[in-house]
C-alpha cells in the first residue's frame, strides 16, 4: 500500500476535526491512488498508532503544523517509533511551513474585508521554543509583503494566542501606527478555542476587531500537503529501487 497519514494536533473544540476532515478529503481528491487518512496527536481520535497499525507499506507522515517545534522534533518522532514494525517504512515530512501559505492568508484577510484604516494582527499557537516564535514572526513580514503585493499596504504586527500580554502588546503597536481596526489574521488552520481567546482579549481591550477565516483547506495548504506526499513517497520509492539494484 502507499498511504499518507495527515497528523494533526486535536482539539477540544469540534470545530477543528470539521476542518481537519475538509483538508483531509481536499488532499485525497488531489493524490489519486494514494490513500489519505487523518490522524491525531492528541485530544481527537484516532490516534497517530492506531492509524499507523491499519497501514502497510510506504507511509508519508505529513504533520498538519505550522511551526517546527516539539511536537513535531519529540512527539511524532516518539510515536513513530513505536509504531515501526515489519513492512511499515514511514517517511516523516516537514510541517506545513511555506510561503504559499502566507499568501493564503493574506487572501483570507482581503475577503474578510481588509482596507486601508485597518492593521493586521497574525496570531499563532505560541511555543516554548524561541527558534519557532522567531520563525512566526518572520512569517508576519511575509504577510506584510504578501498584503502589499495585493495593494493593501498596512501595518502587520504578531501575537501568540497562548499569551495575552503579546496580543494587548501588538494591538498597542498597531494603535501607534493609527490603525483604527484590528483584522485578526489567524495562523491556524482551524478556529477553535485559541482563536476565540484572541476575540476576548479585544474585546475587554475595547478594540474594534473582525476576523479573517482560518487557512483550513485553502488550495495552497492543499498544494503544500500534497507536495510533501509526493515528495516523500517518490523519495521513499527511489531508495527502495536503489537498493534492490
């Protein structure tokens, strides 16, 4: 068999295995001959063993994440681990970070009806990892750039749904450069609990917000999972005919 298993996070919020299912069957239609399943590091079922214990063959281990930090350097890995056995060769891809995905985002911000009065506040998740916040960050000047490209030049600041202080911090910055809306610009791929907290820091501020949609099954976040399908399958493949050579 050559499958993919699409790992994501989980969520308490049913919102979020909706979308996760949305993205899964736009992959799916997109890699015919490639059986797609979705699995779940935590709070969702099924689990990423209990997948991987249905699957034989070469297997794509996509992490639907956007940033590299430990669930993608220590949890998967972990699991992974202890799923390998006899005819099971799983190839673990990198996460879902690429710059088409700010250009989705962008797009999410202009149909939520972005203009000129307004700043951009990019939230994402927030980690431990300093090397991943600083990742993020840098994904707030591409957003910027993907934004001015499309002939919306405004001030684009970054905030970590995890930690209040970042947001009231960013939405602080974006009233000194006169912003006089908050579009809330979520680097998530689904809505949920972190996002709603973002809507209740803003709201206690005061602060006059809308929120764009979350990336979810954008063609580009279809496009990145896909390639990292094929790419690891045609990887995997490659080495299997050097060594029966």
């Amino acid at each position: 068999m050559t499958a993919a298993v699409l790992v994501a996070h989980g969520s308490r919020d049913p919102r979020f295995a909706v979308t996760a299912g949305r993205l899964r069957d736009a992959v799916a239609r997109s890699t015919p001959g490639i059986a797609v399943t979705l699995a779940y590091l935590d709070l969702d079922e099924p689990s990423v063993g209990d997948v991987l214990a249905r699957v034989d063959g070469d297997v794509a281990v996509v992490p639907l994440l956007l940033g590299d930090a430990y669930h993608n350097r220590v949890d998967l890995p972990a699991l992974l681990g202890e799923s390998a056995r006899p005819g099971l060769r799983t190839v673990h891809t990198p996460v879902l970070a690429d710059p088409r995905l700010t250009g989705a985002l962008a797009d999410r911000a202009v149909d939520a009806g972005l203009d000129a009065g307004d700043g951009v506040l990019m939230c994402a998740v927030g980690s431990s990892d300093a090397a991943a916040d600083a990742e993020t960050r840098h994904r707030g000047d591409d957003l910027a750039a993907a934004l001015s490209s499309r002939g919306v030049d405004v001030p684009v600041e970054v905030a970590f749904a995890t930690r209040s202080d970042t947001i009231l911090a960013a939405d602080r910055r974006l009233r000194d450069a006169d912003a006089q809306r908050v579009l809330v610009a979520p680097w998530f791929l689904s809505a949920g609990t972190l996002t709603d907290r973002v809507e209740r820091v803003l709201d206690d501020a005061d602060r006059p917000w809308r929120m764009a949609g979350p990336l979810g099954a954008h063609q580009a976040v279809v496009d990145v999972v896909r390639a990292r399908i094929v790419e690891a399958l045609t990887g995997v493949m490659s080495d299997s005919r050097s060594t029966h050579r």
